[in-house]
C-alpha cells in the first residue's frame, strides 16, 4: 500500500513539474478530431487531425491512441520538405505528394510523445507521434494506427511552434468540454 501511495504522489509530481516546464499545451479531442494549441492561456491555433481508427488504448499492439498527458520528447525532421518520408524516424529521401494513392508514410514533422501518466505509459516505445500524413483526405475522422495524424501544411506550422516539452493532453470529451475562459480571460483546460 504504501509502495502505491508513493507511486501515485510520484507520477502526481511529475505531472506538475511537467506542466510547469512549457506554457505550451496541445489538447486533443478524440469525438472531435480536433487539436487546438493553447499559449500563455490563449487559444492560438486550431487544427483538423486524426487519431487511431483503432479506437483508444496504450497496449501494446493494439494500435490505439493512448489518452491523458503526454509531452513532446522530440521534435525530428526540422527543414524537411512537405512530403518527406521517414522510416524509423529517419528521412528516406522520397518524398510523397498529398493523397497518394498506396501510400501511408509517416511524413514532413514527427513530434515524438511521451506518456505522463500509467494510463499511457508505453507511448514512447509504442512510436506514438504527432506527424504528417500523405493520407490528407481522412484527416478529421479516425484513420490511424494510434497516432495522432496532421496535414503536412498544418504539421509544419505546428513544428515551428511548439517546443519539446509542450504538454499534449488527448481527451475523449468535446473541446467545448474542456476548454474554460478564466476570470482574466485566459483559458483553462479542464482534465478529462
């Protein structure tokens, strides 16, 4: 008991300490493939995405998209071209036109998460990533094998904006769920 006492306050410190290093949060809402960037409490961006077609799960091999916070670990492909495939997080060279016919690379950026909670422990070595996709016409409905997947245009503003150790908190709610004005007009982000 106490072993899980001292387990939860850990991962409870962790948490905090990792809101506190980014004032950068992207909240992901999975009923509406939705993602919108909030900065210094100001809602900044708003984007169409897609999660995992798969439903919601951090199991291995289950090719959900895990819910909770998470945190940008990575950030890779920084002056790629739009298109730019990548193989084990790796340019190949090739680069894919939007909506190519056969193809589903991970394409452009890759924001490489990491799971802060036990409820998405695994993220990091399941790959789950917030990347381009040539697959451009599904965006806004539920078409991956768990990650979180962006136009390459919208991935590549994203890219420029969001530092590693931006918080990425995917929810199962409505956005209009989750996000509250404040008093002072800033936004709060209500956990799921």
């Amino acid at each position: 008991m106490r072993t899980f006492i001292a387990t939860c306050c850990l991962l409870a410190l962790s948490t905090i300490f990792a809101l506190a290093e980014s004032d950068t949060t992207l909240l992901v809402s999975v009923p509406d493939q939705r993602m919108v960037m909030v900065q210094n409490g100001l809602r900044v961006a708003d984007f169409s995405v897609s999660t995992s077609k798969f439903g919601l799960s951090d199991a291995p091999r289950s090719y959900g998209t895990p819910l909770g916070l998470m945190q940008v670990s990575e950030k890779i492909g920084d002056g790629a071209p739009q298109g730019a495939v990548f193989k084990s997080r790796r340019p190949t060279g090739e680069v894919v036109r939007p909506n190519a016919r056969g193809r589903d690379p991970i394409v452009t950026r890759i924001l490489r998460l990491r799971g802060l909670e036990a409820r998405n422990s695994r993220a990091s070595d399941r790959g789950i990533y917030i990347h381009g996709t040539p697959e451009e016409r599904n965006i806004g409905r539920p078409a991956s094998y768990g990650c979180i997947r962006m136009r390459s245009r919208d991935v590549v503003q994203l890219f420029a904006s969001v530092p590693v150790g931006a918080i990425v908190q995917v929810v199962n709610s409505p956005i209009s769920r989750v996000l509250h004005p404040t008093e002072t007009g800033a936004i709060a982000i209500k956990a799921d």
